[in-house]
C-alpha cells in the first residue's frame, strides 16, 4: 500500500494527471479510503512540491501543473470526499484586495493551500474590506489571506483588518498579508498576524495557525 501511495506522490509532483487517475482508482478498487488517498498520496506529494519550490529545486510552472493536476483529481474523486475532508486542513478566505487586480501571485498561494489540504474560498481580485468579513462570516474561516500588488492598496489590507474588529471577528480569525510591496514591518503595521513572502511560507504560516487554534 505504501508503495501505491509512493506512486500517487511521485505522479503529483510530475504532474501526470493521466496516470494519478489510474493509480487512484487502482487504490479505490482496493478499498483505499478516500481519505487516505487524499493526505497519504496526494497532500504529501504537494508536500513536497512546496519543500522544493522553496529550495529552488522546482520552480512556478511545474509548481502550478503539480497544484492542477492535483485539484483535478480532488474534483473526480469528489463523491467520495465527504465535506469534513476536503476541509480537513482548515479554512481560509483569500483574495487581492480593493483596487488591485493582480492574481498570479494570489492564484499560487490558493493553490498551494488547496494542495495542504486547506477547504480555500478564494474571492478573487478587487475585494473589498466587507466581502472579507462576509465571507469570514459564511463561511466560518479561521483565515483571511490578502494580497496586493500596488503600494496605493496596501491601506485596503489595514481597512479589512478594521472591518473585522468592528464586525466583532478579529479575534475569531487570523490574517496572512503578502505581496510584493508588502513587508514584516507592514504587516506588523497594520496589525496583520503574519507576514509571507513566498506560496510555501504562507502554506507553512496557515498550518501553523491551525496546529495552534
């Protein structure tokens, strides 16, 4: 069993979508649960593709096919997931924030999320300060996640976070911001919990709030 699941970790960080089908329902065949195909083959395959991206072992491209490849495979085995499993890793809202429309950077970290097994609502661009606190509220995130591009809308992250503590939810949430313009000392700021500079370390930031939550 472990060699299969050795199999599926291998075919995620090649990003061959074909053969993980096969090897998954290989392993549904064998009465694998779908839950340990899920963490056992495919997360700790996006394990490892975030370990070497932040060791330059791979780089975006191959990243995202890894990240692809693997949502796909998440999306066919959908009625065998149950709704606890696919949020196993916790929840988290994310989007760039009001007035930038940048997303290349925010799409990787979503990605990266949803391959660490986070259940990863992803707003989109241009997100205003109260589409934040709503979706907190919806969806019951333990995580907001923002990005921005452009120095002009790093006050939005500021604004967001305000939002939260008048709607009475900055206690019940913590708050990654990341981007290039962004930095510790603004994060620090404007009251931001953490600050990453990379998809990886803002992979290894949310497992660690949820490990402390």
């Amino acid at each position: 069993m472990d060699d299969l699941f050795n199999e599926m970790k291998n075919l995620v960080i090649a990003g061959n979508g074909a053969e993980l089908i096969k090897r998954v329902s290989n392993a549904r065949e064998k009465g694998i649960a779908a839950k340990d195909i899920l963490f056992k083959g495919l997360i700790a395959g996006m394990d490892i593709v975030g370990q070497r991206m932040k060791s330059g072992e791979m780089f975006i491209p191959e990243v995202l096919l890894s990240a692809r490849t693997m949502q796909a495979v998440i999306d066919a085995m959908g009625p065998y997931l149950t709704e606890k499993d696919l949020s196993a890793g916790g929840i988290i809202v994310i989007g760039t924030v009001e007035g930038d429309l940048h997303d290349i950077g925010k799409n990787l970290v979503a990605l990266m999320l949803k391959g660490a097994g986070f259940k990863v609502i992803d707003l989109g661009v241009d997100v205003k300060p109260n589409v934040f606190v709503e979706a907190v509220k919806t969806h019951k995130a333990q995580i907001i996640g923002m990005s921005a591009l452009l120095t002009t809308t790093i006050v939005k992250m500021k604004e967001t976070i305000m939002a939260l503590e008048t709607a009475g939810l900055r206690h019940k949430v913590k708050v990654m911001a990341g981007g290039a313009p962004v930095t510790q000392n603004l994060a620090d700021d404007f009251g931001a919990d953490a600050y990453g500079n990379s998809a990886p370390m803002a992979v290894e930031i949310a497992k660690r709030f949820i490990a402390t939550d």
